[in-house]
C-alpha cells in the first residue's frame, strides 16, 4: 500500500473514531452508569487474598473489589448489590465506549468486562448465588 493511501485510511479512521466517541458522550450521559461511583448486582466470591473479592455482576461483567468500609467476607457466596468507586474511571469508561462503538457498527459486544472497585456499600440481595 502507498504511504499516502495508508496515510489518508489513518486519518478516515481517527475521524470516524472521534466522531463516534463525541455522539457516545451525548448519547450516554449516564445511562451505564459510567460514573466514578457504580452500583452492581452480582455474584462475590473470595479473591486471591484475604481482602481482595471478585463480584461477578449479572451482566457478565467481573469486578476485583476491596473495602476499607464494609466487610466483603460476610458476603461471600450472596448474591449483592454493591456500590463502590471505580479505579481508573476515565480509562475504564474509554474502554466500555470503545466497544459500544463497535457493537454500533455490527461487532458483536463481548460482556466479559474487567474492572476494578473499591466497596463503599454492600447489601444482601440473596443468600446464594444465581446457578
């Protein structure tokens, strides 16, 4: 490919990639919740230590939390409704509307999202988790 064919695709495809991004910012204001504070339904299980728990949210989702405010270990095994605050919120929130971006152009979305959070509030919703 010549350098000015492989130039002008490079510049076709940061423009439809801003242009994508900016109508995501209007179109989203909120509606994932794409806050620095979250709040997720979903399954927590014990993590690789004492104080860290994976949240498997029921949109497929998985989530590494802490706490410092609640304790997560009498948890373990329920299904919860957990409110925390993202780390690394506006990466997170690029990478989510990455994929919106390319679920809008016929990409299938892979829900198999990853993030971080610290726990600020927890709530049982169910002693056991979904099978």
């Amino acid at each position: 490919m010549k350098p000015a064919r492989f130039r002008a695709l490079l510049v076709l495809m940061l423009l439809a990639l801003t242009a994508s991004w900016c109508l995501a910012q209007d179109s989203d204001s909120g509606s994932k919740g794409k806050s620095a504070t979250r709040t997720l339904t979903g399954c927590l299980s014990q993590g690789d230590s004492a104080q860290k728990f994976v949240l498997t949210a029921d949109d497929g989702s998985t989530w590494d939390v802490k706490s410092d405010a609640v304790s997560l270990s009498d948890h373990v095994g329920h299904m919860v409704k957990a409110t925390g605050v993202v780390r690394n919120n506006t990466a997170h929130n690029l990478k989510e509307d990455t994929k919106d971006a390319a679920q809008d152009t016929g990409m299938k979305k892979d829900n198999s999202e990853h993030g971080h959070m610290r726990i600020t509030d927890v709530q049982m919703v169910s002693d056991s988790c979904k099978q």
